[in-house]
C-alpha cells in the first residue's frame, strides 16, 4: 500500500471553488480510493483544524485523470484522486485543499 497526498493553499475568495489531484506514482500500483477534506492550515505541520469559515466546505472527490476530470462510470484505470472545495458566502485566509489516494501492488 501507498498514499499518495496533495495539498493547495485555498480557497479562499468568497464564493469560489478549486480541484485538487493526486495521482500514484509509478510503481505504486492501483488506484483502489482516495479521500478529501478542506482545513484551516497546513495538515503537514500541524495539526488538522477546521477551514476558516463556516461556510467553507467540500463539495466531493472521486477518481479521476491526472487533471482531475471525472472518469467515465465504470473506468477500471484511473490512477488520480481529485477533491472539489468550494468556500461560502465570505472570503477566508487559511483554507487548503487536502487530497489522498490510496494506492496498492497486487504484485502482478
């Protein structure tokens, strides 16, 4: 098994929102899920808070291509991981875009 992480800063503008990617590596096998969240500061240096406003949320994540564009139902090759945050109504200063893929080598 390998996780993969990505993390942007924002957003932070009010009403707007952003993709964040992650792909596997070579050799890091398959896609086999990932998983997202928006926060209020660098989950890499400290500890993971809640995003700078309340309205700031997270919209979804799913598999994807390297660009994070949804694939198609049913697609058995995807290999990135993309996470949509959106922030409400206010600007916040803080937020980032956190993004994980989980990735496994059937050995094959």
């Amino acid at each position: 098994m390998k996780v993969r992480y990505s993390e942007a800063s924002g957003p932070n503008a009010g009403s707007t929102g952003q993709n964040t990617t992650v792909s596997c590596g070579v050799g890091d096998g398959n896609l086999v899920s990932g998983g997202a969240a928006i926060s209020g500061s660098n989950v890499t240096t400290t500890d993971f808070t809640g995003p700078g406003s309340a309205g700031d949320h997270l919209n979804g994540s799913f598999p994807s291509d390297s660009s994070g564009n949804p694939v198609s139902d049913g697609t058995t090759t995807a290999a990135s991981w993309t996470a949509f945050t959106h922030t409400g109504g206010m600007a916040s200063t803080t937020n980032h875009s956190d993004v994980w893929a989980l990735c496994a080598n059937d050995g094959v």
